[in-house]
C-alpha cells in the first residue's frame, strides 16, 4: 500500500506542526507515508531519519506562479508524477479543489481532505485534528518529535566541545521578517542575567538577512561574545544535534522555535507578531508575550516590549 501526504503550507514551521497528523496516518496503516511538500519546507534536512515518512516529494510552486507544478500546466505535470508513483490512498491537509482533481485524475482511488471550499478561518491545529478524527478515527494529542541519531550526538559534543557542566543555551534570534526579530538588546539583557549565577554557552541561530547578521554581530561583538557560537553558515541538519545538546531554547517566531521543541528541548517562544498557536502547540514551548497585550497576532507588533525579565524568570524555572 502506497500512502502520499500533501501538506502544501510554506515553512518548517507548518511542516513540524503536522507531522504528528502524518504519524498518525503511518500508524493507522503500519506503513510509512510519503510526503509532498515545498521546497522551503526543508524536509529533507530533518526529516530524513524519521521512521514513518518513505520519501519526500517536492510540490514546485511559488510566489511567482511560475513553478514547475503551477497553473494549468503545472496540475498536468504534477498528474503525471503522481500517475507513476501509483499512490493508493492521499491525505490532502488542505480545502483545495485543484489537489482533488488532481488526485483523481492520477488514478488514486482513496482521498481523503479538509473539506472543499471552507479554508477561511480553519484552525491550524484543531482543523488537523478533525480531519484525522473523521477520516480515520484516530484522536491525536502529540507533540511533534525530530529523531537525532546517537551518533551524531556525539559528534557534536565533540567538535563543538559542548560541556554537560556548562548550561547551553540555543537563541533563535533569526526570523522570517522584521516584525519577528527581537532587538539584540534584549537577549543581551537575558544572557547578563543568568550568567550571573550559571556557566553558560550560547549557540546562535538564524539567518543570511543583512537584519539577521546586524543582530548576530551585536550580540557577538558584545562582551559575552566568547561564549557565543554562531550556526548561520550551517545547514538546518547540522544545527540539529547541537540543539538537542542544549539544555534550553529562546526562540523568536522562527523555524528554530519549531526545531528545537520537535527535539524535546524546553523552548521558551517570543511571540511579537504572530499567533499564539505558533507558539504553545506543544508541551515543550513556553509562550512569552509583549508587555499590556492580552492575545498576540498578526500585527501586534509587540517586538520592542518582550519583557527580558520575564524571559529570564522563565528559564531559571526551566532549568530549575
């Protein structure tokens, strides 16, 4: 039997989110699934020894329309890939009617989807939820995980010289746009504060934006940047041994958010400009908000007034 899993949604963040809704498909059936997302969903960086997904294909669409698997065209090209790999049943974790007609026509008997035409206001988690209830009647309450081979552990305990002594601490302090970025002052303030009473190292992680580096180097350039390690020139599956060594997480809206929590690191998550749900889906994330604001979401833009205190108070009751 041959499963295939669309989860069309842009981001590792959206990808992590589902994949204890594809793990349920897997367990249902006892097989791994196969997986159509985006290519900026960068699965194939953390999701490559995850037992239950068999392949990852990638859904060539973007922001340009001019993707391989975009407009009338693209349907047609997608129909004739999905017609070779002769999938049997398709979970589509989306409302669209294109993703049904094209499954259809590629021949797969079996198709299960959100309901067609009803995508406004669906709730990211509980829409997932319902759909794996009413399609396969299975109730899912996991929180995602990320597997990291032992090995691989090791190897970064030893090249990083990661002391079980020390406390280590990942700072996401990258993110997708200027809204989700905190200032450097405050992780600054957060790193004064617990260094204070504990030996700490700092592993700094984000991206190649010329906003992302003018925070990386401030914090670098400041005078605890000798127990800063910055990961921007690494890939996204080379930074995932190092997190899972750390004993915590400060995040910002970004894919490390969502990586290190699906690592079973306790991540505490800066939640400026986006849903809260982003931020408290699973067990190992500790949602902080902005300073007077009762529920964060789009445009808050609350960036400025994430409280170091409160970050700090949290992290000392994290690490205990």
């Amino acid at each position: 039997m041959k499963i295939l899993v669309i989860q069309n949604r842009m981001g590792i963040g959206d990808t992590i989110i589902f994949l204890p809704f594809i793990k349920a498909i897997s367990k249902k059936y006892n097989v791994p699934v196969d997986l159509l997302v985006r290519s900026n969903s960068k699965a194939d960086q953390y999701l490559d020894k995850c037992e239950y997904i068999n392949e990852i294909h990638i859904l060539d669409r973007n922001s340009n329309s001019n993707g391989k698997h975009d407009g009338f065209f693209g349907a047609i090209n997608l129909i004739r890939y999905l017609k070779v790999k002769k999938f049997d049943i398709i979970f589509i974790f989306n409302s669209s009617l294109r993703y049904n007609l094209i499954s259809k026509v590629s021949g797969i008997k079996k198709i299960y989807q959100y309901p067609i035409f009803k995508k406004k206001n669906q709730h990211i988690i509980n829409s997932a939820k319902t759909f794996i209830k009413n399609s396969i009647d299975v109730i899912v309450s996991d929180d995602p995980i990320i597997y990291v081979p032992k090995e691989n552990l090791d190897q970064a305990v030893h090249k990083f010289n990661i002391k079980k002594e020390d406390t280590n601490i990942v700072l996401g302090i990258g993110g997708s746009g200027p809204t989700k970025r905190i200032p450097a002052k405050t992780f600054l303030e957060v790193i004064d504060k617990i260094t204070e009473s504990k030996k700490c190292r700092f592993f700094l992680a984000t991206g190649k934006k010329d906003a992302e580096q003018k925070i990386l180097k401030e914090i670098l350039n400041s005078s605890h940047g000798n127990i800063c390690t910055p990961m921007d020139l690494m890939s996204i599956k080379d930074t995932l041994p190092i997190i899972k060594n750390c004993n915590a997480a400060i995040c910002n809206d970004t894919s490390y958010s969502h990586l290190s929590a699906a690592l079973g690191v306790d991540t505490i998550t800066l939640m400026a400009d986006t849903p809260l749900i982003y931020g408290s889906y699973s067990s190992k994330m500790y949602p902080i908000i902005p300073d007077g604001i009762m529920n964060v979401t789009h445009n808050t833009l609350g960036k400025d007034i994430i409280n170091s205190q409160k970050i700090f108070e949290k992290l000392i009751d994290i690490l205990g």
